[in-house]
C-alpha cells in the first residue's frame, strides 16, 4: 500500500484565453516559449522540442511536445480561438500559480484557468 503522503508528481494544466494571435500561430514563439519555461522551472530539457502544426478546418494548430529530466510539457495552440492548452508534469516540485502567471504573460492571454493535480 502507498502511503498518504508519498507523491509521484504534479500536473499542471493551464487553460490561456485571448492570447495574442500571432503568438499561438508562430513556430518560432512557441519554442522561445518552451526554453524560457523550462527555465523558469530550473528544469533541464531533454532532446529538442516537438512542435508540429495539423488538425483541420476550425480546429487547427500547433503541437508541442518537450520532454525534461523530470518528465514532459505538452501544449496545443488553438488559433481560431487564440487559446492554448499547455500541461506540465513533474515529479519535481514547482510554483503552479507562477508558471501559470508565467504563461500567460508570455502569450499575453486576457486570462487562465488553472487546474492542479497532486498524482499519487
């Protein structure tokens, strides 16, 4: 049995609303993005990252995949909705409110949501 207190890690998800357009459609700014989380984090990056643009009609965009000593990010870039979609898991303990801040300054999104999950 696994005791109460012992985690595994944590997963981040955090929802950008109103981002600026031409960021969530830039290849280029996603994967600045990408390096300065990373960190931001003090997190160390493992091989490049994925950034692959697909989907179809209204729902088309970019993709990323990064993994990191401690685990992956993965985002997806909605632009007809200039939203953004962006997953942090680590079992390396970090600030969810600031990376979440973090993100959304840097896509100069209107707001967040930010849902948190602490895995056993």
């Amino acid at each position: 049995m696994i005791s109460e207190n012992w985690r595994w890690g944590r997963s981040a998800s955090v929802d950008l609303h109103g981002c600026d357009p031409l960021l969530v459609k830039d290849p280029a700014a996603i994967e600045r993005f990408v390096r300065a989380l990373i960190k931001e984090l003090k997190m160390k990056r493992v091989g490049p990252a994925i950034i692959k643009r697909f989907g179809h009609k209204k729902l088309r965009g970019y993709s990323l995949m990064q993994f990191i000593e401690t685990s992956t990010i993965t985002a997806h870039f909605d632009e007809q909705g200039s939203r953004a979609f962006i997953d942090i898991f680590s079992c390396k303990t970090y600030d969810t409110k600031k990376v979440a801040q973090f993100c959304k300054k840097f896509f100069k999104a209107k707001d967040y949501v930010l849902y948190v999950e602490e895995r056993r």
